[in-house]
C-alpha cells in the first residue's frame, strides 16, 4: 500500500510517498480502506522533531496522521461491533503513533465510530482529534453546565469551532475570540459574543467567565486568568506554552491544568450522534489530494485555518 513515510525531522521536503506493506488487523483491531484524513498542528511538529517526534521515532518509519475516516477493509478477531464495509471515524492511537497518512490504516476498533451518513468522509475525519480535544475540554474535564460562561479562544480554530458548537449546545453562555474577518462565522457557530484579539483586550471586557479555553498558551494564558470567577477554572491545550498551569491557576485563586486528548470511541459515538442529528458540524477550509501533503502543512503552519484542512485519498 501507498503511505507518505517522514524519512527525518524538518521540513516538507522530508515526506516520501512510498509503499509500505499492508497492515493485517490483530485482536480487537480492524484495518480501514482511508478515504479522508484531516491534519492537526501536532503534525506539523511531530514533523519539526517536536510534538510527538520522541515518542513515535523508535517506531520506523514514522508515518503521521491520527485522524482518520474511511471504510472497513477486515477485521480482527474479538471485534463484533463493527463489519467489513462499515464507514467509520476516529482519531487512532493518540498520543501513540496513528499512521493515518496511509492508504490503509489499521485500529483498535473501540477508537472508532460509525460515520453519519448524511456527512462526508472530509466532515468526518475533519470531526476527530479537534473535535474529541474540545469534548474532553469541556466535559471530561471541566464538566461544562448549562447557564455557565464560557471563553474559547482561536475560537475558529480546530479545536476552537467544535468547542463553540458543544458548549452552545450543552447551554453555556459563550464568547469566542478570533480576528475580525472571523467574527460572522463564530458567531455563526453559536457563541453569544466575539472578541477581536487583534483589537480588542479581551481581559478588560470578560469578567466572571467560569471556564477559559485556552488553545493558545503564553501571555494569552496569564492574560485569561484575570477573567475567570474565584474557583472558576482555565483549561490550556498547547504543549510547552505555559510553566505550571496548575500553580499559577492556584495562585489566582482558580483552578488550571494542561490536558492532553485521548482516542476514544465512546467520545467519538456521542459526536456522531450530535453530527447525525445536525446539531454539530465540521467546517472544511481547504481538501487537497493526499499527494499535496506538503502544500497542507504548509498551509496549517500559517496559523490562521478557519475550521479543517483535509485530504482525500483517490
Ligand atoms: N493538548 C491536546 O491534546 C491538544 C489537542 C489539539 C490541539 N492542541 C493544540 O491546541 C492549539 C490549537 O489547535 P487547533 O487545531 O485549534 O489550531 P488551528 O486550527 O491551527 O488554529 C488556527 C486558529 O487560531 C486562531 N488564532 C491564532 N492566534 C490567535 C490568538 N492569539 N487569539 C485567538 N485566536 C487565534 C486563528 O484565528 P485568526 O486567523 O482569526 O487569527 C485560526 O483560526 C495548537 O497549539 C494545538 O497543537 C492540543
């Protein structure tokens, strides 16, 4: 099978589409025939040598990717909830090596959902690492209720367009932050109130918010602190941009934490269910041909993606 292998850290230049052999599903594992794959910002630094890199080097050759949609080539043994044929989405092995960048892609099947039939494999596999990160922000962790408020920021981001979406729905009040060009589609999504972060302090007009999403680390984590109610709390995503979230939450008399996501298909499931029901959906900036891969690192780099960028395979 055709996979695009990273031969070493560094630049696009490094990705090689080569054969590979095929992978043979083992116990609880099905092997998916991939349709679309979305890329998120750990690729591009699991790419640099970052992200991911030391975890998922030892295992040559590295093959990027974790999100996935596609249709069920076989399966294992031990695996009853799904059949050849299925179509299905998730986010494989993370924060293991996913190797979804691949015309096959092999996963244990309890990382999986059926896909909605009535969205595109591009909106499914737009609709897994980001999608489950913004879930497990808001519910696993922060357990989001309804009638709190709620700050999100890159809030057209990845992440930050599926939070919007979820918070609404589960009956937050929320203001999403993003630049001006952005603001129709935030508010679009669901949040009550956009900030503009480019013009506006967004610590000088939020007050008492109960939970900050902070997608963005640094002085925009230390900014945030300010705007959150006594035992309200931040929760941060980025890896690296903040020293010890948790003691200087503390200090401010709120509480904090750096969260890492994790492949579940139980998570996966009650996305679906919200995608089924038209409740969510996936906003697909760009879909390239599998062949572009570099084109669509490059392009997710430049940090300002409304929503996903995808790729189709065939
Ligand atoms: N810990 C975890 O498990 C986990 C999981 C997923 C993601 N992450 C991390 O979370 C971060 C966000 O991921 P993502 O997929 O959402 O990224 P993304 O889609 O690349 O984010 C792009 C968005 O960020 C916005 N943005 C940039 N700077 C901003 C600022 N200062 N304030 C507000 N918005 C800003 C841009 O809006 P404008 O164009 O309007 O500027 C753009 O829409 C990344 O660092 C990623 O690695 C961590």
């Amino acid at each position: 099978m055709k996979a695009i292998i990273l031969n070493a850290p560094g630049g696009t230049e490094n990705f090689e589409m080569r054969d590979v052999p095929k992978p043979t599903p083992g116990e609880g594992e099905v092997l998916i025939r991939t349709v679309a794959v979305s890329i998120n910002p750990i690729d591009w630094k699991t790419r640099q040598g970052k992200g991911a890199w030391q975890r998922i080097s030892q295992e040559q050759p590295v093959i990027l990717g974790w999100d996935v949609s596609g249709v069920i080539e076989s399966v294992g043994p031990g695996v009853h909830d799904f059949s050849v044929g299925d179509a299905v989405f998730g986010m494989v092995n993370f924060p293991g090596h996913g190797r979804t960048y691949a015309e096959y892609v092999l996963a244990p099947s309890n990382q999986l959902a059926k896909k909605p039939q009535n969205i595109s494999h591009a909106e499914a596999a737009a609709s897994t690492l980001a999608a489950l990160t913004a879930w497990d922000v808001l519910f696993t962790h922060a357990g989001l209720q309804a009638g709190q408020k709620v700050l999100i920021h890159a809030a057209a981001g990845g992440v930050g367009h599926f939070a919007v979406q979820f918070a609404h729905h589960a009956g937050a009040y929320v203001i999403g932050t993003s630049s001006a060009e952005k603001r129709d589609f935030v508010l679009g999504l669901g949040a009550q109130e956009h900030i503009d972060y480019k013009n506006e302090d967004f610590s000088s007009l939020v007050q008492d918010a109960d939970l900050v999403v902070d997608t963005i680390g640094g002085e925009v984590f230390e900014r945030s602190l300010k705007t959150i109610r006594p035992g309200g709390q931040i929760i941060t995503i980025p890896t690296g941009y903040v020293d010890d979230p948790a003691g200087k939450a503390a200090n401010a008399g709120i509480r904090g934490q750096h969260i890492t996501v994790k492949s579940s298909g139980e998570n996966q499931r009650a996305i679906a269910n919200l995608l089924e029901e038209g409740k969510v959906r996936a906003h697909i900036d760009k879909d390239y041909p599998v062949s572009e891969i570099a084109k669509a690192h490059e392009e997710l780099e430049k940090g300002n993606t409304t929503g996903k960028i995808v790729l189709h395979f065939g």
